[in-house]
C-alpha cells in the first residue's frame, strides 16, 4: 500500500466506492430491472414453499383431488417462475456488472495514458497491472451483491411481512424482527469485523503481482546468478501475507452465514409455535400452518446473502481508492484548450530549459539551449545521469521544463496538442518495446501504410539489411516476446528502423548504440552523421563519442550543465570533456 493509500481517511475510501456505484448510472434502467427480476424470483420462491405446505396439508386431510388442483398448478406455476426468474436476474445483472466494469477499464486504460511515463515515477508495472485487472474485478462485488440484493431483500421483507401480517400479525413480527437482525446486524457486524482484512487485501494482491512480474521478468538473471530460491521465497512470503489477509475473512464469512442459518431456524420454530396456538385458538385455518412455516424458511432467502456483500464492500472501498490514485493523479502535461495549428516547418529550439525533479536537490537540467535546423545531425553526449534522455522527454512532452521553452517552428510546444507534436517529434527511447509480431509488424507501429519496401530500405538504413537476407521468412521473422527472439542489438535496430520509417519534422534517437559493439556503434553513428538525403533534424543522445566527426554539432552535458558545445574538431583541438571522453574510449 503506497503513503497515498494508506494514509487516506475513511470518507476517502467511501466516496470512492460512491463514485465508482455512480457508474451505474446510464444504465439505471438494467439495475431497476435486475431488482424486479431478483424480488419476483423470491417472492416466486417463497410463494413455492408457502403452496407446497398448504398442498401437503390439504392432501393429508384425503380430500377430493379435483380441489387440489388449484395447488398443484400453483407449484409447477412458481417453480416454473421462480427458474425464469432467477435466470433473468442473473442474466441482467451480470451484464450489467461486466458492462460497468468494462466502461471502468476504458477509463483507467483513458487516464493512465496521459500519465506515461512520467506520471507513473515509483509505482511497479505488478501494482499498475494489479489495479486495471484484480481491483476493477473486485468492484463486481459492488455491482452484484452490494446495489441490488439489499434493496430486493427491503422489497421482500416489506411484501412478505404484509402477506403474513394479514393472516397472522403475532408471526409478522417476528419474522420482520429476525429478517432485520439478519438483514442489517449480521451484514454491519461482517463489515466492522472484516474491515481490517478488507483494506490490507488489494495491497496483498498487488504485492504478490508485482513480485510475480519481476520473477517471470527477470528470470534469466537471477538464473545466470543462483537467486532463484530467494525469489521462489518472496513470492512465497507474498502468497502467505494474501492468504493471511483473506484468512479472517473466511472465518467471518462462515460464523456469519452460520449465525443466518440459526436466525432462520428460531424464526421458523417461532413462526411455528405461534401458528400452533392460533390453530389451537381457532384463529388459524390449520391448513395454512404449514405454509406459513415454509414461508419463513423461505424468506431468508432474501438476506442470506447480504452480510457476506458487507464484508467485501471494505474491500470495494479500497480498490475504488487504488483505482481513483491512478484516475484522479494530476497529468504531467496536459493539452492547452485550443491547440495551435502545427507548424509544417522549422527548427526545433531549446531556450535554457531547466528542469527539477521533486524531492531532488541538484537540477536535472540547467539552462540547456540547443538548437536542431532542418537536416542538422545533433549530438548530446555525457555520462549517464547527466540530463540527456531529460531533454528528450521534454522534447516530445512527456515533461515540461521547470523553466525556459521549447518551440517547433516558432510555437512554444506547450501550444500544440500532444498527439500532434509526437507525431511530428519522433523519439527513440533506449529501451523501445518490440511487440510479440514480425519484424515488419514492429517497424511498420510507426507507418502503418508502409510497404515491405520501405520496411527494408529502414532496416537496411538501420544496419540490418544483411541480417535481413538472410533470414529464411525475411521481414516476416517473428520477434518473440519482448523480442527474446532477436539479439539485443538486432532489437535496439529494429526500433531505429521505427524512427528512420516514421513521418516527422524531428527524430530524437536515444542511446542508439546500446547494445552495439564498439565497431557497430561507430559505423551507425558515422552512418547518421554523414547521410543527408534525410532532410529531418536529427538528436543523437549517446555517451559513445567515437563515430560522430560528421555532426554540425556535439554538446557536452555534465550533471544537467552544458560544459562544452561544437564539432568534433572544435572540441578535440580545445582538450575539453570531449577530449577527455573520446582518450578513454
């Protein structure tokens, strides 16, 4: 459980569950009918115990079989209702749940969007998962037990306590009393007892999520350095706090549904004894006592559910809370209200961006001004840490600059819509995810409408054209999962290929040479920085300073400062960074 989450005050997590039963709003109409279908499927049942008694008295007393006709038609009659009812119920009821929850997941999936990456800082990829999967199923739970069968059970309890009252009061009375006390105590005792498990279970769940995540992840490391019982451990502690969480539920769970049964049983032993001295009295028609008694045990039906829909409400609350820390989180970057028309032309300017990071003393940026021209081949060099994939981030906004702008073709980025910007603002990331398809399948995420030749002449640009040819079912190789199929700078040029292909003003490349050798990363880097026939600007962040004697320009960044900036000889004949950088290469 985060700070956020646990610190969160009861009404928080209440008017989260609020909220999230509020989505059942546009479609009030199936939860309207979904109660009429789950009361008449009662009432249908209990009226099928309450005929079967007065049948099984009438046919003890040997009367003419004519007479008991009425009775038997009467029971096939509420059976046949009660399983077309219940049927309905169930069917209207579970769509609407399920829709309810889809149009949840469209939401979550809506928000966190804009939330990647930035937004996301601290929170594991297991717990993300966890919330869009576990804690929008246990909101079913809200929508199948916790909205309708409580207003069924007050429909019930209202029309069978009448129908009673009118043949024996005594026995209405206490049947209302036993309902309320397994209707409404029974329900507030498992929600008070079962709070504490019900707000450490989604954390539970989550943790084990996020645990199992990184093992199947990273299980070829930990295979390599023989860490494998400990992580079979931590997953084990994890399933043991789970189980530990949802133990006390299930203890509450039984004592309560036991405690229903022994409500239902004294209400029917006094129903019974009460219907025995009205028979006795002559105020009741002895026929009738047995329905009346079968009638109790029926009605029961109503509430049985109810405290066991209590108990999982402490959990719903929680889930909604987890799920609104991701829906309600505040957007790094939003889009400003009129987006200005994208410029189809220009340069892309950095005017001394500076960027700080919360919670963080040093700047990740100091007043970085860069500036990427039509065709120019840019470099940003340095060490890791010292701003470079930052700068990227801001460039495409995944951030804005804590200070100073950036402009595409003399409009303040912040102007344009996202979409737009990123789509004229390609950036490369380091660690760019191949999808479990074709090699051409990924390439062609960044132009859909390109063709097997355009695909080629990318790889080709990228490096891969030999590699290419010589595969047997060529850009038709399947990659594998997360690319495990392909080497790791195979995978790091398939997603260059992706930057080379895709329509933009601007291509941001970062950390290119990754995974290459030192000669792979020379001959790409000379590649980009001599080939011009691509008129694009292009920004190659790289600590790998061997290959980039062909860039208009290097800059040197050094702990979020510029320490030194132009080409490659302007920089070697100064002795500076550079220097320094390329000697111990």
């Amino acid at each position: 459980m985060s700070a956020a989450e646990a610190n969160l005050p009861e009404t928080g997590r209440w008017a989260a569950l609020a909220r999230a039963a509020r989505l059942v709003s546009p479609r009030r109409g199936q939860l309207v009918l979904s109660i009429v279908l789950g009361a008449g499927a009662i009432l249908a049942a209990v009226g099928l115990l309450a005929v079967a008694g007065v049948l099984i008295s009438k046919a003890a007393l040997q009367p003419e079989i004519l007479t008991l006709t009425i009775f038997t038609v009467g029971v096939r009659a509420l059976a046949i209702a009660r399983a077309l009812l219940r049927y309905g119920e169930r069917l209207v009821s579970h769509d609407l749940a399920f829709r309810v929850l889809a149009d949840l997941r469209v939401r979550f999936f809506e928000r966190l969007i804009p939330l990647v990456p930035e937004g996301l800082r601290g929170m594991r990829s297991g717990d993300v998962l966890s919330r869009f999967v576990g804690d929008v199923d246990t909101l079913q739970d809200l929508y199948l037990r916790a909205l309708g069968p409580p207003l069924i059970a007050l429909l019930a309890i209202v029309l069978l306590a009448g129908a009673v009252a009118i043949v024996l009061p005594a026995a209405a009375a206490v049947l209302i009393a036993t309902m309320l006390i397994a209707g409404l105590l029974l329900p507030a005792f498992a929600a008070r007892a079962g709070r504490r498990s019900g707000l450490r279970e989604a954390p539970a769940r989550a943790q084990l999520s996020s645990e199992l995540v990184e093992l199947v992840s990273g299980a070829a490391e930990l295979a390599v350095y023989g860490r494998e019982q400990q992580w079979a451990e931590r997953i084990e502690d994890a399933d043991a706090k789970l189980a530990a969480t949802e133990r006390p539920g299930a203890w509450i769970s039984g004592l309560t549904s036991g405690a229903g049964v022994a409500i239902g049983g004294a209400a029917m032993i006094a129903v019974a004894a009460i219907g025995v001295q009205a028979t006795s009295n002559g105020q009741l028609d002895g026929v009738l006592l047995a329905g009346i008694v079968f009638l109790t045990i029926g009605a029961f039906e109503a509430v049985v559910g109810l405290p066991d829909a209590a108990q999982r409400l402490t959990a719903c609350a929680q889930a909604a809370a987890r799920l609104e820390t991701v829906t309600e989180a505040p957007v790094p970057v939003s889009d400003p209200p009129s987006p200005a028309p994208m410029p189809t032309g220009g340069e892309l300017l950095f005017d001394n961006v500076s960027v700080r990071f919360e919670g963080r003393a040093d700047a990740a940026l100091s007043n970085v001004s860069a500036k990427l021209a039509p065709g120019a081949r840019i470099a940003l060099v340095g060490a890791s840490g010292a701003g470079k994939t930052t700068l990227a981030s801001c460039a495409v906004r995944f951030l804005d600059p804590t200070s100073g702008s950036i402009t595409l073709g003399g409009v303040d980025i912040r102007q344009l819509s996202q979409d737009a910007l990123r789509s004229a603002v390609r950036l490369v990331s380091q660690d760019a995810y191949l999808f479990t398809t074709t090699v051409a399948q990924n390439v062609r995420l960044a132009a859909p409408d390109a063709d097997d030749q355009q695909i080629i002449t990318a790889l080709s640009r990228a490096g891969l054209g030999p590699w290419i040819a010589s595969l047997p079912e060529g850009i038709e190789t399947l990659v594998g999962e997360e690319g495990a199929e392909v080497s790791g700078g195979q995978r790091g040029r398939i997603a260059l290929a992706r930057g080379f292909i895709a329509p933009s003003q601007v291509v941001i490349l970062d950390e290119p040479t990754a995974n290459l050798d030192a000669a792979g990363a020379r001959d790409l880097l000379s590649a980009i920085g001599s080939e011009r026939s691509d008129r694009r600007a292009m920004l190659v962040i790289t600590h790998t300073v061997d290959g980039l004697e062909e860039f208009d320009e290097i800059i040197v960044l050094e702990a979020g400062d510029v320490v030194e900036r132009g080409t490659w000889s302007e920089l070697l004949a100064s002795g500076g960074a550079l220097a320094r950088l390329s000697a111990a290469a």
